[in-house]
C-alpha cells in the first residue's frame, strides 16, 4: 500500500471519528426537589441548526408514586433571548437556529405545585450542526442510500469541521488583538505611573531644599 493511499486512509479514519464524536448522547441532569434550578451550556456559534429531547427519567419510586413530578423548562440564548420556555410537562422537544455565536443555556426545575420529595433525574439529548441533521429525509429528498449517503455525511463532517476551524482562528485572531490592545494600555498606563512617580519625586526634593533653605538649615 503506498503512502498516499495510507495517508488518504487515515484522513478519512480521523474524519470518520470526529463526525462519530460530533454525534451527542443522551445526558442525565438530576434536579432538586426544592425548587432549584439545574442548567446546562453549550458553546455555540452563528447559524447552527439545535435540536433536543428531553422527558423525565422513570424511576421504580416513579412508577408506583401516584403523583408524578412535573417540570419546567427555558432556553436562552447568550443575550437572555428566550428561545423556548415550556410549563408542567414531563416530556418535550425544542429547535431553533441559533442567531449569533456564544453560550446557550437550558434550565429545568420542578414545578412549585407538583414537588417531588426527592430529586428528578431528567433526560436530555442535545443534538447540534451535523448531528441535528435529518438524513432520513435527505436520503428520501436525494435519493441516495448505502455508501453514497455514508459519504455525504462525512462531506458534511469535513465541512463543519471546516468551519469550526475558521471560527476557531477568528477567535484567535480577536483574543490576540485584544490581548495585545491590553498589553498596549497597560505599557501606557505603567509609563504613566513611573513619569508620575518621577515628577511626584522631583518636586518633594525640590520643596524639601526650599524649605531647608528658607530655615538656614543648608
């Protein structure tokens, strides 16, 4: 096998276990039966598409209690845009496309009127990008299955990676821009101090002879 081959190989292995890893698995939040309030994040850039499941987690304790807590939940986006904000539920599903770049929250407590007397476990499937994506219907709307859709997917992979890249160096640059604006005030600023620190000096030493003058004491 010659060294091209093998280096196409393994570009396609690494591609193929970032998209595996871009796909997110169910989590479980435990929320508190006093009427706290459990959050998750996510960092996300501009015009990603998001889509999750949430539903309580049945517990034996659950299932024999004749009444079941019921939750709440709020999404916001990074400038406290509600997004979604659902009441007295013990299932549901949330989308939307977000519209500018940063960390997106949602929150879930359990309603004032239906506490439970322990904590509530609460399952959530946070799906972004690519692996919000329907491929079902893409498959359907195209018309291609088996391999063929197998590479679309990582086509899409290669693409998102892509630009997470380049969003990844304009943060960079941005950081760096604003590491060195600060690095810049701060040099002036310490400038500033030692030309003040050196006038403060001159003129105690220049009001000390006066007055040792005046006092005949030099």
């Amino acid at each position: 096998m010659g060294g091209a081959t093998r280096a196409i190989l393994m570009s396609i292995y690494n591609i193929m276990v970032l998209y595996n890893l871009s796909k997110s698995d169910a989590i479980w939040i435990e929320v508190g039966s006093t009427g706290s309030t459990k959050c998750v994040s996510e960092d996300i850039k501009q015009n990603i598409v998001v889509i999750a499941d949430f539903s309580l987690v049945s517990l034996e304790d659950d299932v024999t209690s004749q009444l079941l807590p019921i939750i709440s939940i709020k999404v916001t986006s990074p400038y406290g845009n509600n997004l979604h904000h659902q009441e007295n539920v013990t299932h549901g599903q949330f989308a939307f496309t977000t519209t500018e770049a940063g960390t997106y929250f949602a929150c879930f407590w359990v309603d004032e009127s239906h506490k439970a007397t322990t904590a509530v476990t609460v399952s959530l499937d946070w799906r972004t990008g690519i692996a919000a994506k329907d491929w079902e219907s893409v498959a359907r709307k195209e018309k291609i299955e088996g391999v063929e859709l197998e590479l679309r997917k990582l086509e899409d992979a290669i693409d998102t990676i892509h630009q997470n890249l380049i969003y990844l160096k304009t943060r960079e640059a941005e950081m760096r821009e604003v590491s060195e604006t600060t690095n810049g005030r701060v040099a002036w600023y310490s400038i500033m101090s030692i030309g003040v620190c050196i006038t403060v000096s001159v003129t105690q030493v220049f009001h000390l002879k006066r007055y040792f003058r005046k006092k005949k004491l030099i």
